[in-house]
C-alpha cells in the first residue's frame, strides 16, 4: 500500500516538475493616446468612458484608462483654440493596428528629450 501511494506521489511530482517548466507567457501591452477632441470655450470633447467604449464596441480589450495633458507642448489660451488633452489606454499589444486605424497612437511617439515622458497625467473631467 505504501508502495503504491509512493509511486502516485512520484507520479504527482513528476507532472507538477513539467508545469512548472512551462512558463505562461504574459500578454504584451502598448499604451495608446487620442486628442480628446476639445476645443476651448466651446467642447470638452470625448470622454474617457466614450473613448473606452468606442474600444470594446471594435474588440479591444482595455486593461487600463487614464486622461492625461500632452507635456512639451504648448496651447494658445483662445476660445475656439485646440487643446493638450488626450485620453490614454492600456490595451493588448495585438490590437495596437486596429486601434491606428481608429486615430490612436502609440504613447511612445510623444517621448523625446522635451518631453520624456510624453504626457502628463491628470485627473478625468
């Protein structure tokens, strides 16, 4: 009998030794912005939850939101004047095409040495 349990043990082991080899892979990530559209005096533009909907309703799955201001860039302060204003996604790197051909960009095209980081987070309005 304890032969048998023994052996099943060493069985268990064995199959646990091959899953634990087996890396899961993670689900790569790019994080895409969009002008929210506002103009001064006149429109705030899409919201976030407009932005992430527009998003799902395609079948891009988003991991994560935030609003945020463009840095580095300055705006005229004039009524009818564009705005730094972006909506920011997190969503899985696989969709990043599809969300192009939707206006989003990657964050990444922001980065440069005026602007290392590409955006300010702020809060959502």
């Amino acid at each position: 009998m304890k032969i048998t349990k023994l052996k099943g043990l060493a069985a268990s082991a064995s199959a646990l030794a091959l899953f634990a080899g087996c890396a899961i892979k993670q689900v790569e990530e790019v994080t895409v912005y969009k002008t929210k559209g506002a103009v001064q005096c006149e429109s705030s533009g899409m919201s976030i939850f407009e932005s992430e909907i527009q998003l799902q309703n395609s079948g891009i799955e988003v991991h994560s939101s935030k609003c945020g201001v463009l840095e580095g860039v300055g705006f005229a302060q004039m009524c009818g004047g564009k705005t730094g204003d972006i909506l920011v996604h997190t969503i899985n790197a696989r969709y990043e095409n599809l969300a192009e051909a939707m206006g989003y960009k990657p964050v990444s095209t922001l980065v440069s040495a005026d602007a290392p980081q590409g955006f300010n987070a702020v809060e959502c309005q």
